[in-house]
C-alpha cells in the first residue's frame, strides 16, 4: 500500500516546483488574498505556503491528507464542472507521502474568536501529531525533506538553483493570472519575487517581463462557442534572444498545451519571419468537458476536445492584434 501510494505520488510529484504548484493552487482555491511562498535549497530543503484563506477545522484538517480526499467534489457530475484548481484529492496526500516532513498549521476564517487552530504533522505519511495551536486565520503548510525517502526520485532533482527558477517560474505565472491575490517568494532570507493585488495582470508582467517588454505587449480577446481566448503578445521581441516566453492557463490553472504553444509560435511566424521568439500570456476560459486534464497525472499538460478550432481562434487572435499594433 505504501508502494503504491509513493509510485502514485511520484507521478503527481515530480520536483519542488510541482509541489509549488499544488500548494499555491490549493491556496488560490482557498479563496486567499496573499500567498507567500518561503523555499530553501530550491525547495529540496523546505517549502512553505502560507494563505489567508478559508482554513480548515480539525477534522478537514485530517481529511485533506488522505487519499481521494477532497472538498471540491460533491457528486459524480460535478467531475465535469470542475471550476476549482484542485479537484482530486491526491497533491496533499502524495506530497506527504514523500517528503521527509509535512507540517500543516491552519484555521477557519469564519470561526470568530472561539475558533482554535490546528496542526498536524506527517512523517513519512504517517500522521505523528495533530493538536490544538494558536495560529491566524488561513493554512500554512510546510514541507521538508523531499524525495528523502525516495532516493531513486531525489537523484533526478537538479541543483538548488535549476529547481528553484522552475519555481519562479510557478509563482510569477501565477501571480499574472491570479494578479488579485499578492504573492510574495523568497529563497532562504532573500525576497525573489513580490506582487501586490492589482486589477489587470499589467502590474505582475511588469515586475517579470520588465518595462521595455512590458511596454509593447499588446492585448488581444477572441470568442467562439464554449470558448474564450484573452491575452497579452509583444510586439517588439528583438531584444530578446532567449527561448519563447509563453504561458497559458486554462480556467485560470497553468498548463501546459502543445497546441496553444504552437498556435501562439504561429502567429509569429507568419508575421516576423527572422526566428524572434514569441512573448504571450493566453488565459481560455473553456466549458470543463471540453478540456481533458487526464492526460497527464500532474494536470499540467491538457488537450483540448476541439483542438484545432481553439488552436486557430488564438493564432488568429494574435495575429491580429499583432498587425494592428504594428500598422
Ligand atoms: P484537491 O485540491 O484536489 O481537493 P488536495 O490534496 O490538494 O486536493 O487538497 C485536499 C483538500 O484539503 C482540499 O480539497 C481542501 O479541502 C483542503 N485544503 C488543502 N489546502 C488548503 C488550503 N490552503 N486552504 C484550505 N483548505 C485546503
Ligand atoms: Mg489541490
């Protein structure tokens, strides 16, 4: 069972950044106004997520660890309405189950002055501790010691610095598409990353893209049947020679999608043919049983039903939005 548990898990776990990931998508779920991300040694000594969202009583605090666990599902149907980030209840459970340590200190928002705290601690994914504590309103949740217990996964984890850029990468992105939420990351004393709660996601691409890039993306809006395409593309990228920059989300979650990359490197293509790379943000808001998130266990990589179509519409998007800011 624990074999199982732990194979499980390395699907859903793959490095720091997935663990990032789940936390910060579970805080976002959690109604939060501020997430602050705390790692060190790029998350292979400690991760800690800290929310002031709705926090669980004692006994969703024991819950949310188990397996299958989850608050977001009511009923068989609701499989296909998924609005919310998390809907399976394994990312606490697998997280526990191989890391070292997971301390889990939270309380309920809406528990008025009698409300008490909760904290569990996990080892190894035993539960070791679970008592009454003093904490504010919100969840934090700790964990160390990743992949310790799975040496054969903790070899594949790259240096300190590798893992810790694919968490930048996590929480700036999510801080562009969540930009009502403040996020805050730091790296042992040293603060990588703030963004403050603002009302377009301009605020949060400035502070990562810089003002230059930032000065010339372009927004772009599409609409089709059960689909809605909104983003930002920069016009100029000359000065940039790295890799392309895109980031997608779909309903609001970071995903990864080949046919989105792709669309978006088509718009670029047709227009600036010297190779430049492209800088996108696409945000889908898409009818639930149109995408497939089964593909892959971490969620990330997702297909759409009706790819092509959805492919086109943003390619379309850009390009036009590129050309009339190039006119
Ligand atoms: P899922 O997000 O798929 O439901 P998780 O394993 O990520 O599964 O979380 C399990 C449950 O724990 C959630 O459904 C939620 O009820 C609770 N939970 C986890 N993180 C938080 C948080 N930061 N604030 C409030 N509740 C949380
Ligand atoms: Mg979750």
């Amino acid at each position: 069972q624990d074999a199982i548990n732990k194979i499980a898990a390395g699907e859903v776990i793959e490095r720091p950044a997935s663990v990032v990931k789940e936390l910060v998508e579970n805080s976002i779920d959690a109604g939060a106004t501020r997430i602050l991300v705390e790692v060190e040694e790029g998350g292979k000594g400690l991760i800690r997520v800290t929310d002031d969202g709705c926090g669980m009583d004692r006994e969703d605090a024991a819950l949310a660890i188990e397996r299958h666990a989850t608050s977001k599902i009511s009923g068989p149907g609701d499989l296909e309405r998924i609005a919310s980030l998390g809907f399976r209840g394994e990312a606490l459970s697998s997280i526990a189950s191989v890391a070292e340590a997971l301390e889990l200190v939270t309380k309920v928002r809406s528990g008025g002055i009698d409300a008490v705290g909760t904290r569990l601690r996990v080892e190894g994914g035993r539960v070791v501790d679970l008592r009454e504590v003093g904490a504010p309103a919100g969840t934090s949740i700790e964990v160390r010691g990743l992949f310790k217990n799975v040496p054969a996964r903790r070899k594949y984890l790259k240096s300190g610095r590798a893992e810790l850029a694919r968490i930048v990468e996590v929480v700036t992105s999510y801080a562009v598409i969540h930009h009502r939420i403040s996020f805050e990351l730091f790296s042992g004393e040293k603060r990588i990353f703030k963004s403050v709660r603002s009302e377009s996601w301009n605020e949060p691409l400035l502070r990562i893209l810089g003002r230059e890039v930032a000065r010339n993306l372009v927004p772009f809006e599409a609409e089709a049947r059960s689909v809605s395409i909104s983003g930002v593309a920069a016009r100029e990228t000359a000065t940039r020679s790295s890799p392309d920059w895109i980031i997608t989300y779909v309903n609001g979650r970071l995903v990864r999608s080949r046919a989105l990359s792709r669309a978006v490197a088509e718009a670029y293509r047709t227009l600036i043919p010297t190779g430049r790379h492209p800088i996108a943000v696409v945000s889908l808001r898409i009818d639930p049983s149109q995408v497939d998130v089964n593909v892959h266990p971490a969620k990330t990589e997702v297909r759409f039903l009706r790819e092509e179509e959805v492919a086109a519409l943003v390619t379309d998007a850009i390009r036009a939005a590129l050309m009339k800011a190039g006119e």
